[in-house]
C-alpha cells in the first residue's frame, strides 16, 4: 500500500495555480517536495490535508480517498506546518497533557525523550520560544502518537544545522519501520539529499521532476562545451537546462541522450533544480 497518491490534483487562486499534479510516496519512503517560496508546496501540503479544497483531482492517505478518512485518521497522519497551531499561552507540559486527550496513541514517554533530546524547557510559554525551539516542539508533537505517516512543511527553517541534523537522525529512525513514511518540503537541498528516497521538483506550480533520489545522478550529468559544440548537438540530446558561462556553454543533460565521446560531470540536487528552474538561463540551440 502506497502512504500517499495524488493524481490531477490543482488548485486556481487567480494569482497563483498548482497545475495537475501527480504523486506516489510508497509506504516506507521519505519524499523531499523541493521548490523556491511560493512555487506551491504548502498549498499542495494544505490540498493533501483538506485545509483548502482542491479545485480537481484526488488525494489518497494510507489506501483511502483524504474526503473520507481525514476526520478519521488525525492518529495516523503526524504534521507540521509553518503555522504549527499550538495555543501561545500553553507550555510543553502543559501541551503534552492536551494532546494526551486528543489522540487515542498518545505516548507520553516518547514526548518526554523528545523534549529531553530537543533540549526544550518545560514550563516557557510557547509564545516565549525561539522559532527553531516552536518547531522542535511541533515535532515532537507530530512524533508522539504513533503517526504512520509524517507531513512536514519547512521542519528545518529556523533550525541551526545541529538542530537540523538531529531532525534527520529522527526521521531516519522513524522510517526505518517499513510502515512509515515521510512528506517532507524545504528549499534547503542538503538536508533532503541526507534522507529521500524520492525527490519532487516544484517551479511556478509545475511539477517538473519526481523520481527517486539515487537515480537521479544516474539519468542527469553536467557537460562543459565550447559554443559550437553545443550549438552542434543533435535535437535528440535532452538538455534541462543550460548557461552561457563566458567560457563555452554548461549544461545539464540527460546522459542517456548523448552521443559518446562527450565528457559528463555528475551532479547534485541543488544544481540540477536551479538549472531546471532557471528557463532565463538557457543557451539556445538551433535544432534542425
């Protein structure tokens, strides 16, 4: 059973469109859902959870349509979101014995240790916190009911990088039950790389990439060429994206599409989702 299934789903604001999208995270896999503010994560993340209502399209959790097991599935289904819904007033004990009454898998020594892990005090208001310690405490939330499945937007802005390596120790860990499974966006590229199985490029409400982390080197490579030597590939090579670097022409391209003798660089997440995302930078080719 796959953890998550998106197919056509879209959403119109006027100013901004999440066109048809279409996803599979099976279960026992972490997705990185990569892109730039404002290229549609979080309103993809907020059409999977229902807190907007999508336009077109259908989004499965754990094998049933969202429509009907959302009101249902809050045990199963752990999120973090930029806005994280703890009251401000409340403390992290005080938290811990709310959220004991709202979820039926509620393990209270689980959200102990991680309060411990994270280093959180007890007894400061939430309003009163950092905003990396906000959402270590949104974390441990997530964490402590014996979710299945893990949606988390942005979990690493605001974390220092012991922090956000902590998280992907976590997170690790967490998956390494063959029944959970993980969404997670950010645009920090490096914390993804350490952790996804699976990489999904967002640009502009576009899906432009989604496959599996470690195949991603294996399909795409860097070439460096002289101008005429670009200009000269065949209309076959599959070209990403390019630039002119004042030397000759770097580009990103489909390794199985070019002709032998050429010399390929490997690349990695950041640089490849830059090169696709960055349609201003491309060299022209003259196809014929």
């Amino acid at each position: 059973m796959n953890a998550l299934e998106i197919k056509s789903l879209q959403k119109d604001y006027g100013g901004f469109k999440l066109h048809p999208l279409d996803l599979v995270l099976p279960s026992g896999c972490v997705m990185g859902l990569v892109g730039e503010n404002g290229a549609g994560k979080s309103t993809t993340i907020r059409l999977i959870l229902g807190a907007v209502a999508q336009d077109g399209g259908s989004v499965s959790i754990l094998g049933t349509d969202s429509r009907e097991c959302l009101p249902l599935a809050k045990d199963d289904i752990g999120v973090v979101l930029d806005e994280t819904g703890i009251p401000e007033c409340l403390n992290a004990a005080q938290v811990g014995r709310v959220m004991r009454r709202i979820f039926s898998q509620w393990d209270d020594a689980e959200y102990a240790r991680l309060i411990e892990r994270f280093s959180l005090p007890g007894k400061t208001p939430f309003h009163k916190l950092s905003r990396g310690m906000k959402m270590k405490l949104a974390l441990a939330v997530a964490l402590s009911h014996g979710a299945r499945l893990l949606i988390l937007d942005e979990p690493t802005d605001g974390l220092d990088p012991l922090a956000r390596d902590e998280l992907t120790e976590l997170l690790l860990d967490f998956t390494r039950d063959e029944n959970h499974s993980v969404l997670i966006s950010s645009h920090i590229l490096s914390d993804l790389e350490k952790i996804c199985d699976y990489v999904a490029f967002l640009h502009r409400g576009r899906l432009l990439l989604c496959e599996e982390k470690d195949r991603i080197g294996e399909i795409f490579g860097v070439v460096h060429l002289t101008r005429e030597e670009f200009a000269a590939l065949p209309c076959s090579v599959a070209v990403a994206g390019s630039r002119d670097t004042g030397y000759g022409v770097e580009a990103v391209v489909r390794r199985d599409t070019l002709p032998r003798g050429i010399a390929v660089s490997p690349i990695d997440l950041e640089q490849l989702f830059i090169y696709m995302a960055k349609e201003e930078n491309t060299h022209e080719r003259t196809c014929s």
